[in-house]
C-alpha cells in the first residue's frame, strides 16, 4: 500500500521515491504539513529501499524455487532413463564431452587420435557450447606432443549470419570464441588460416544488393561484422518486389451474436493476402520466364516457389488453403499437427464410438460432423429428452426416424470385429465415402491429416497386436506431429519456416509474414551472472541485478531475428517478393525495414496484386518465344525377346532360421501354467533381469520396469518377479557385471545346417582367452541333470555354439543355462549340444 502511494511504479523513475508529487496535496505540503515533509520524504525513500530489497527477495525465491524443482525433476528424469535403459540427445554429446575430458580417461582420446588426421566441422555457427568441448578435445590433438605430426588439419566452415537455432542450443558467440582460442593455440604451429567466401553462387545481384543495403543501413550488429556480397553470375537477372500491406480489415460491421468468437471474417487481411498470393502464382505459371539452370530462359512452374514465414500461425494455413482452392500443386505444411486437423478428429470420434458405443459426446461430434452432416436441430431432437441413457441407445430405438444413419454405423460396427485400425480406416474412407464428404465440407487441405493418419495406423500395426481401442488411445494420448522433408517435393509449391528453409534454395522466394512485430525474449529463464539460471520476474517487480540479464536476452533475440530474415532473403536465386498484412501494430518489423531499404535503391513503381508497389531490378529479363513444336511421328515398339518368354522357375532363397524354428521340446511336463501365460512370464523376468541390475532393484524400480514393458502386469504380480530376479542376481553376481553384454543379437551362418541364423543370447561376458554366453530359463520344472535338459534348449545352444566360434574362432566358448526358478547355473559341454543341432531337420 505504501509503494502505490509513495514510488513510482514504471517509467524512467521506476523505483525512486516520489517526493514532491506524492500525497499530500500541494496546499497540504506548504501550509499545516510544511513541519512534517522532511520526516515523509525520509519514509518515502525508505520505502523505495525497502521496495528494492523486497523485490531482491522475491526474485531470489522464485531462483531457488525453480533450482529445487529443477534438481527434483532432473533427478527423476535421470532415474526414469536409467531403468529403461535410455539416452536422450544432450545425454549423447554430455557423455561424449565427459569421455574426452575426464583425465583418467585420456587414454580414450588418445585411441582416438591415433585415427584421426582431418576433423570438419560444417554448420559451424549453429554448433552449441557442449558440442564444441567435443571439437575442442578432439582438435587439442592435432598440435599436443606426438599427435603433432604433419599433414594433420582442421577445418572449420561457418556463416555466423546464419545462426538462427538458439532454441537447440547453437550460440553465435561461440563460433567467435572458438576462433580466437584456435588461433592462439596453432600461433605457435601450423597458424590457422581465415577465409571468408564473398561470391554467393545462388543468387542475383539484385537480391545480394538489396540485403547488402538493408544490413549496412541498419547496422551488422550480430551478423560477425560489415555484409558485402559478390554475385559468382554477375549478369545473372533479377528482381526484388515490394507489394503493399493489404490494410487491416474495417471494424465498422459488428458481428451477431451468435457468431463464434474465433470467426476469421471474410475481409480478413491475412485471408485477403493468401489469395492475393495464390493468384498471382496461378497468372505466373506457365506465361512468366525465368532463367533456368543452364543459363538458358524458360518457363515458371509451380516448383519454382517457396513461400517463406516465421511461424506457422494462421496465414500460414491460410495460404496453403488459397494454393489448394485454385487447384495449384503444392506440398502441404513441412510440419503436421495430427490431432489439430478437424478431418483427424472426426475420424478419430468414429472410431471412438465403433470402439466404445456408450461414448455419446464422439457420437454427437461425429453426428454433427461432414461424415454425417446432421444440422444442430437434428441432433438436439434426438438428444434432448431421450429415454435412454446414452446417444447410441436413443438412436437404435428410433432407428425408423433415422434410417441411413443408423444403417451406416451398424454397418461398421459389423466391420470391427474382423478388420484391423488401418482396414477400417480404409473402409471409412472409400465404402463409406468418408475421404469425399470431408474433403467437400472441409476442402483439399483436410487430405494431409487423413492421409497421416492412415499412415500412424500402419505404424501402430507394425509395433504389436493391432486393436482399435490400443490405436484409438494411442492417437488420443500422443500429439504426433510430423515433419516433412520438402527439399524433394517435385514441381510443387512449398510453404515453410525460415528455420525449415535453411540450407534451401528457390528461383523465387515471397516472404508475406513480414508485419510480425519484435518480440522481447519471453524465455521465463534467465542466464545470470556465471552462468547460473535465474527466474525472470515480471517487469514491474524486476531488481535491477537483473537488468543486465534481461538487456543481454533481449539483445541476442533482436540479432537472432535479423539474421533469421537474412536467411529468408537469401533463400531466393532470382526473384524476391515482400508482402505483408496491415495489423495496425506499431513498432519494428521486417517490412518496414526493407521498404525504408528501397528508397535508397534505384527502383520503379509496378502493378501488384495489393496495389501500387515497388520494384528493383538487375539484367534483362529472360524472355522465351514460344514456338511450334514439331509433329512427331511414334514408332511401334518392337519387344525384346526375353519378354515373350515364360517366367523361368525361381529358387526359393531359404529364410533366415531362428532359435525357436530348431524344433524340439523347450520345457518338461507338468508346469501349472498356461502356454501363452507362461511365455508372459518369461517375458517379464528377462526383462527384470536386464535392466534391474542398472537399477536401485527397489519395488518401485522394478514397478517402473515391469509396467512399462510390451506386457504390464498387476501390481500384485511385482514381488514374485522381483524376487525371483534378485534371487538370480544375488546367487550370481559375477554374470551382471557392468561389463557383459545384455541382449546380444547375433546372426551366423550354420556350417551343419547350411543356413543362417539368427538370434539374441541374453547374456554374454568377453574375456580375451574365453567367451561366456548364458541363457536364461523360466521353466516352472528344472531339469534334474543334463541328460533330462530339453532337447528345444540344447539345440539353440548348439546353434549359439557354432555361431560363436565363427566369431570368436581363437577362444574357448563357455555355454551355460541359468534356471531363474531355482537360481541354478548349469554348464553345457559341447559335445551334447552338438549332437542335439545335427538331429535338427529344417525345411
């Protein structure tokens, strides 16, 4: 209370006190209070100390707040990893950091550089901190004791204007560190060499010249000094085009009540621009030239475009949809949303109500949705005052008010039972003519998503037994999103990031996402002094130890967003078109920019789809006089002979043999389990005995490991298993050394069958005289000698045996049995399991 009367809150005097303005009045403060203003002015300064040190305080308990949650999560995330037996990406390149640097492991790196005489770096400024400690261990090497051998190089390539990954982790600063610290470390040696390549081998001078001026009027800051391009085709034509802004739309007609609150209107400017855009590519292709690769003009296709943006908002959409509703070809969105697009989640309600009948909410959606086309009125009758309890059941009993709808989902509710996810999808979309009824209400852009899904059904089927209740959940609970490689599309127009486009190249490039306003660093996180992450609290209680913090992000985010539009500039070969919306937001943004760049430019005014704009130009422009083709007279083909011959028979080439097709019997009579129940068993304790030695072999380990396999099991099932594996474990420690190998697939090709084979041995210690190859076993009844062993069991190991001495043809192979149900270890001669793989007959 006493700050919001006695400190000023914001402006340039935020935080000082307000003496001479605050309470009381003027009249107050010369006359009955003259006495008492030196004692208030002192409590007001008091106050705003007390607010600073307040406001100090704050922010130091949100730090530590989010330290304590950080060092919680970070060490379940780690635990978690650990019992699945999983790396994520920064696991790969910490790991790889700590193996270079860790001094009582020099030896690895001097393995290592034994091996070495180059190191490439490509891509070098999108390289992160951890990444270059990597490089750094690698390279020190190359100029350190007896590595210091001729012919030895690095070779480092980079455009630090093309930094644009800051969110994966790249740091433009570094690619300046790393060039000072080689250049001091080989300054003694073999110096290192700087380069800097000046020819673009892309694109015309008129686009170079154009981001030439832009860069130099609004300084280089952040883009590794002074640009200046040289065009490699100096003669080579082209064109930069400003269109301008389509203006925002009028906000005299006020919409009805009723209408949704999302309703994009007609007069839309983004809406507006798209087809602007879709216009003017459908009046290029085909009459409009264009220098071709061999120098030589030919005409536009529609493989000539790539429109450019920032982010994948709503004109992003919007242009992919202007594209597809005048029939031009184009790729779809390099990235995909599944369960964003309406078309998916209508499909997906179907699904949910042939799975699930009772689900009345998916059957009203899909009720209401193109599949059925049921008005709001429709579906309110049948719903409102129904006897029933659920939709579904309604709807049967009034089946004669509704007779093709009810006949349509009975049909498919036959299907379900006999066809698997991707099937019925199939019959949906084709019987039922559901691929056309979406595709009429919800037009050509609805094919991506329907298309995807078909393709996530397949992929659910390839992982496990497919059911439509598993797939449904999956496609609920996931938020698959797909990303397309558009590089290779064929004559078809792509949309995209800037951030997607990097490394790509286009003969004309449009760019109307350019009224994007600078946004300040809204990152929650802070890098403070040393490093350390700080919460960012809220402008109007920020300290001021954390201005600097604050001011450093914000400055690297403005570079970030200048070399971001210097790579979409540079994308394009010929042809630059700027276009943008009116969003009536003032501030910095890319068209302004680059319209303030052209008046400095030699330009002309042109006709444009949005008006009177802007053009700048180089060369002459390729024209291409059409002429005649030549009539062409078709030849008869004569076919060769080898086509008229028959099929010649075909040898069949023999499968490839697994331990299980060996034959012969896997367990002795009288286990009290069931065939497919005790296979889950098996399962489920090779999969403890995996991965709980890795573990703390708590409960709660061996919880996590057993629930989250390909068969969760019942809670009470856990201490049984876990027993059982720990009672293996324990009785054997020597076999669950950090060092042996678990699941070892190995694949051989079988002398005495004349076959391949292959299979994974669950365990496998390597010694340098002797290989130790152990199998585990889950029967319910042990064998009570080794004659009595199953003769299935001998032959895999007869099978293991002579792939191991082909691999290992210099040492003795130990092959051994260990019985998880009585922790008993038995050691298998070689000779009976010889004997038991030469009775094996394969077809």
């Amino acid at each position: 209370a006493l700050e919001s009367k006695f400190v000023f809150k914001s402006g340039n005097r935020a935080g000082q006190a307000r003496i001479g303005e605050a309470p009381p009045s003027k009249a107050l403060r010369d006359g009955p209070m003259q006495s008492l203003m030196e004692r208030l002015n002192e409590l007001m300064e008091r106050v705003a100390e007390a607010r600073r040190l307040r406001l100090s305080l704050e922010a130091a308990s949100n730090t530590f707040a989010l330290h304590d949650f950080a060092h919680a999560f970070l060490k379940r995330y780690r635990s978690e990893k650990s019992a699945l037996g999983v790396l994520d990406f920064d696991d790969l390149i910490e790991k790889t950091a700590q193996l270079l640097t860790t001094r009582s492991l020099e030896w690895v790196l001097y393995r290592l550089d034994s091996g070495i005489d180059h190191i490439l770096v490509d891509e070098a400024q999108d390289t992160s901190p951890q990444q270059w400690d990597v490089i750094d261990a690698l390279a020190r090497e190359i100029t350190a004791g007896q590595g210091a051998r001729q012919n030895r190089t690095l070779f480092v390539v980079g455009d630090k204007k093309q930094s644009i990954y800051s969110f994966q982790g790249a740091d433009a600063a570094e690619f300046d560190r790393m060039h000072q610290t080689f250049r001091d470390r080989l300054k003694a040696g073999p110096a290192l060499q700087s380069r800097e390549l000046h020819f673009s081998f892309r694109s015309s001078s008129a686009i170079l010249s154009t981001v030439d001026a832009l860069f130099d009027a609004s300084g280089a800051s952040g883009l590794g000094g002074a640009i200046s391009h040289r065009a490699f085709h100096p003669s080579m034509p082209g064109r930069v085009d400003i269109w301008p802004l389509v203006p925002a739309a009028s906000d005299d007609e006020t919409p009805e009540w009723f209408d949704p609150v999302d309703r994009i209107a007609a007069d839309d400017p983004k809406i507006k621009l798209a087809g602007s855009i879709a216009e003017k590519i459908t009046e290029l292709v085909g009459t409009e030239t264009i220098t071709g690769e061999n120098g030589a003009p030919r005409l536009v296709t529609a493989g000539d475009f790539l429109i450019l943006v920032q982010g994948r908002g709503p004109l992003f959409e919007h242009i992919i949809r202007a594209c597809k509703a005048r029939g031009l070809p184009i790729a779809g969105a390099d990235r995909l949303k599944l369960r964003a697009e309406l078309a998916v989640r209508d499909l997906l309600a179907l699904l949910s109500v042939l799975a699930l009948q009772e689900d009345s909410l998916s059957l009203a959606t899909v009720l209401r949705s193109p599949l059925f086309g049921w008005s709001e009125k429709t579906l309110y009758d049948l719903a409102q005052g129904r006897k029933q309890t659920y939709l579904w059941a309604e709807l049967r009993d009034r089946r004669a008010d509704f007779p093709e709808t009810y006949s349509a989902l009975n049909a498919l509710l036959r299907q379900v039972d006999f066809l698997r996810p991707y099937e019925l999808l199939e019959f949906i979309l084709t019987r039922f003519e559901g691929r056309k009824k979406l595709l009429a209400r919800l037009g050509p852009e609805a094919e991506d998503g329907i298309d995807e899904l078909l393709n996530q059904a397949l992929v659910y089927e390839r992982d496990g037994a497919p059911s439509l209740t598993g797939f449904v959940a999956r496609a609920q609970s996931e938020e698959v999103e797909v990303k397309r490689q558009l590089d290779g599309t064929g004559d078809m127009i792509r949309v995209m990031t800037v951030h997607g486009a990097k490394g790509l190249e286009s003969p004309i490039v449009i760019l109307p996402d350019t009224t994007r306003q600078e946004r300040s660093n809204r990152n929650p996180i802070l890098i403070g002094e040393d490093n350390v992450p700080v919460w960012r609290m809220p402008s109007d209680n920020r300290p001021e130890q954390l201005a600097g913090a604050v001011d450093a992000a914000a400055a690297a985010d403005k570079e970030e967003r200048r070399r971001l539009l210097y790579v979409a500039m540079t994308r394009a070969e010929s042809w630059l078109v700027v276009c943008g919306a009116d969003t009536r937001r003032s501030g910095d943004n890319w068209y302004g920019d680059i319209s303030s760049t052209f008046e400095t430019l030699p330009h002309q005014k042109i006709e444009t789809p949005t008006g009177q704009g802007l053009r700048m130009s180089h060369g002459t422009w390729p024209s291409l006089t059409v002429k005649e083709a030549p009539v062409s007279v078709t030849k008869p083909s004569v076919l060769a002979d080898y086509l008229n011959e028959p099929v010649r028979p075909t040898t069949a080439i023999p499968s490839i043999l697994a331990p299980s097709d060996l034959g012969g019997a896997k367990a002795l009579a009288g286990g009290a389990k069931e065939e497919e129940a005790a296979l889950r068993y098996g399962r489920q304790i090779h999969r403890l005995l995996e991965l709980l030695p890795k573990s703390d072999r708590s409960w709660s380990a061996a919880r996590r490991i057993l629930e989250g396999g390909p068969d969760p099991v019942e809670e009470g099932e856990i201490d049984g298993m876990r027993t059982e594996a720990l009672s293996v474990i324990e009785a054997h420690p020597e076999l669950f050394r950090p060092e042996a190998l678990v699941e070892v697939d190995i694949a051989a090709h079988l002398s005495s069958l004349n076959r391949q084979m292959s299979g994974t041995i669950d365990r496998l210690l390597i010694a340098n005289d002797k290989i130790m190859a152990i199998d585990f076993k889950t029967n319910e009844i042990v064998p009570a000698s080794l004659v009595s062993v199953p003769e299935g069991i001998l032959r895999q190991m007869g099978a293991y045996l002579e792939a191991l001495q082909n691999i290992y043809p210099d040492r003795e192979i130990e092959l051994s049995i260990l019985w998880t149900a009585t922790a008993e270890l038995t050691r298998l001669p070689h000779g009976i399991v010889r004997n038991a793989l030469a009775n094996t007959t394969t077809s």
